[in-house]
C-alpha cells in the first residue's frame, strides 16, 4: 500500500465513511462523520499508520484532506 492510499484509508477508518467521499474536496464539518471526536480520531489513526507524532497546531490546522496532505509534508511524508 503506497501513501495516498493509507493516507485514504485512515479516513474510511477513523471517520467510518465509504471510500469514495474521501477525496481532494473533503473538509472537516462537510460530512457528519468528520466531527471533532473524529477528527482526534483520525489524527491518532495518521500517527500509527506513519509512525509520528502531529503536532497540537498541525492538528488544529488540520482542516480538510488536502490540507493534510500538506501537513504531513512537513513530517517528510508524501502523499
């Protein structure tokens, strides 16, 4: 499994959605599923699946699925 699709995957996981609303649009509050118990949920999820440890700014700057993507950047994690 490469990095966008683990990336992808911990979304459906930590946010229990379909995998075909997780895509470049998504952003936390558009869907009831991505509240704020979720999203720790998907930050702890990130964490263990790339084996780091996001930051508490990153995690509340962390606002939608491309953002995050640019966040994990700064972890040298590309998507």
């Amino acid at each position: 499994m490469n990095n966008l699709e683990t990336y992808k995957k911990a979304f459906v996981d930590s946010l229990s959605i379909d995998h075909d609303l997780v895509n470049e649009k998504l952003e936390y509050g558009s869907i009831p599923e991505w509240d704020s118990i979720a999203h720790m949920s998907l930050m702890s999820e990130l964490e263990d699946r790339f084996n780091l440890t996001i930051e508490t700014d990153d995690v509340i700057d962390f606002s939608g699925f491309q953002k995050g993507k640019e966040i994990l950047k700064k972890y040298k994690i590309e998507i």
